[in-house]
C-alpha cells in the first residue's frame, strides 16, 4: 500500500488562500454583508509532522492561512496542527456538537491522504498503515467526516483538501435536502 504524497513544490500561500476563498463564494458560502447571518463552524487539519512516512513542511503553515480566512468569513474555526489520530478524532466529535444546528460546517485537511477500494481516508501524524485493512483503525475516513457535519440547518458541509494533494476530489459538497456528495 502506497501513501499519496503532497508535493512539496513552493506554492504563494495568498494564491492557495485566495482559491479557498474563490471556492468559498462560488459554493455560496460567501457571507453577503459585513455581517452575515448564520452560525458557521470549521475544523482546519494541517498534518505534516509524519513519523512514519515523509514529513510534509507546508501542511501546518497552509492550515494556518486557511484558519485565518475563514476567521475572517464569520466561521468559528477549530484549528489542528500535526494530529494523531486520537486529536483528529476528538476534533471531528467536537466539530459534530458545533455542526448540529449550525447554518454552515466545513472541514480543510493538508496532509497525507489515501483511498483503498473507493474509500477516502485522511492520515493521522502517528498512522502506521501496514496493511490496506489498518486504515479503519488507524485513520480517518472521509465518510465520517461527512457524517460529523450533516447536521448544519441550511447548507450541508464543504469539505476541502490541499492543492497539493493530487486525489480523485478537490471539494466534496453536501447540501440538503438531496444530501448527494458531488466530486468537483
């Protein structure tokens, strides 16, 4: 089993936070006015501290960025750096009691990330993955992302990786009351 690596080619920072926000209005997430109405909440992961795998540098800086935006957005972010899965999954909980009830919830992951048969997962700092079937007990599946987040009131979760990151998905958007991923 091979993890997808991020590259680490320089990539402007503004550029990656200017596209997020670029995103972020065309998906209709785009506060309108000075202040928006409407509870927004984020979890931001930037993994990069791998032990067992290649070290990522840009992953926890670019969450960072992308924290500071959405902050700027109206959203309560939650921001974790270097994760393991115990702090991932604890983000993930807690970001599901925010989501509940919440007009808007969005997940942004920078790191290593994999799919086996179909299923996306998202790699903790500490994940070990010797064998395809570690992934249920040793990472975070994108499915149980959606699931924390499919409470929101009026528009369902955004969930976006690292344009580093190459994968089938860029953005998975889920909105009520079809509750149907798209793949863009």
């Amino acid at each position: 089993m091979d993890l997808v690596q991020a590259s680490e080619i320089p990539v402007d920072r503004r550029e990656s936070v200017s596209g997020l926000t670029l995103a972020t209005a065309a998906a209709g997430l785009m506060p309108t006015g000075a202040a928006a109405e409407g509870r927004r909440v984020a979890l931001v992961i930037g993994n990069g501290a791998y032990r067992n795998v290649p070290t990522l540098l840009n992953p926890p800086n670019d969450a960072g960025d992308i924290a500071a935006a959405l902050k700027r957005l109206g959203f309560s972010v939650r921001l974790v750096t270097n994760a393991s899965f115990d702090e991932m999954r604890r983000g993930l909980i807690a970001l599901g009691r925010d989501a509940a009830g919440a007009d808007m919830a969005t997940v942004y992951f920078a790191g290593h990330g994999m799919e086996i048969n179909g299923e996306n997962w998202l790699i903790p700092i500490d994940a070990e993955l010797k064998r395809d079937t570690d992934a249920a007990n040793e990472a975070i599946s994108l499915q149980s992302v959606m699931l924390q987040v499919s409470n929101t009131t009026s528009l369902g979760p955004s969930i976006s990786r690292s344009p580093r990151w190459p994968s089938r998905w860029d953005t998975v958007s889920l909105r009520p009351p079809s509750s149907s991923m798209s793949f863009q």
